[in-house]
C-alpha cells in the first residue's frame, strides 16, 4: 500500500470573514501546521505497584504558524490583526493542500501570536501568525 503524497507547493491557508465564504489569506510563503499532543490518564493509586494508564486525554491540537509577506491593505491581514487584538474572538479556518485528492483541513483557531519581522534593507517585511487550535481538526479529501 502507498501512501499519499501531499505537496506543500500550492497549499493555502483560508479563513472566514464575515460570511460562510473561506478566503485565502494573502502573501503565504511558510505554514507550520498542528503540533498537537495527547496523553495518557494516569490512574495510578497509592497501593498501585507500578503506573496505571487507562485510555487517553482529550487530545490538543496545538497551534499553526503561518508566516507571510506583511501587507496591510490585504483583507485577510486586517482580519487577522482585527482577531488577535480581540483576545475572545475565535474564526473558522481551513488549510486547502495542492495534491490531486484535495485535502482539506479544517479547524477552529484563535490568532494568539503575530510578530512582524525586522525591516532591513533588500528584504519584504514579513510577520508571523500564530493560530491556537480551538477543538477538533477535521481532514477530508
């Protein structure tokens, strides 16, 4: 059995404005998606006589970096810029990759991280975006 090959080329990440429409945010050249984690509960007790785990944690599905050239007439980075000072706001979000199933994934995320980089000369100016995933990250092809 193969397994499926997906190309970072062409990938994009999208996010829902003010409608159900996904728009795909402006100028992305870098996305790090998902470092998420899950654990196992511990259900050791004192007369225990070696760890106990029984089943698994909710599972966190961390947070995506998203890195692209800053532009402050784009929709998107005003959308974004907009979210992270809104410290409870949350949007709809969807990673749209370039293979030939055209997987998707979609998630919930509040932006919690956006650092500009230094401006120095012969270089666009970038900023970093970093997205909390809120709940599940549901995958289709």
């Amino acid at each position: 059995e193969q397994m499926a090959k997906i190309p970072g080329k062409g990938a994009v990440l999208q996010m829902v404005l003010s409608t159900t429409t996904y728009t795909t945010v402006d100028n992305g050249i870098e996305m790090v998606p998902f470092a998420g984690s899950n654990t196992a509960i511990d259900t050791t007790i004192l007369t225990s006589t070696a760890k106990r785990k029984e089943g698994l944690a909710i599972p966190d599905y961390g947070d995506l970096s998203f890195t692209g050239f800053h532009d402050i007439t784009s929709t998107t980075h005003v959308a974004l810029a907009a979210a992270f000072s809104n410290a409870s706001s949350t949007n709809q979000f969807r990673i749209n990759f370039a293979d030939t199933d055209t997987t998707v994934a979609t998630f919930v995320g509040g932006v919690t991280g956006y650092a500009p980089t230094g401006v120095v000369q012969d270089q666009m100016v970038q900023t970093q975006w970093t997205i909390a995933i809120d709940g599940a990250v549901t995958w289709t092809t």
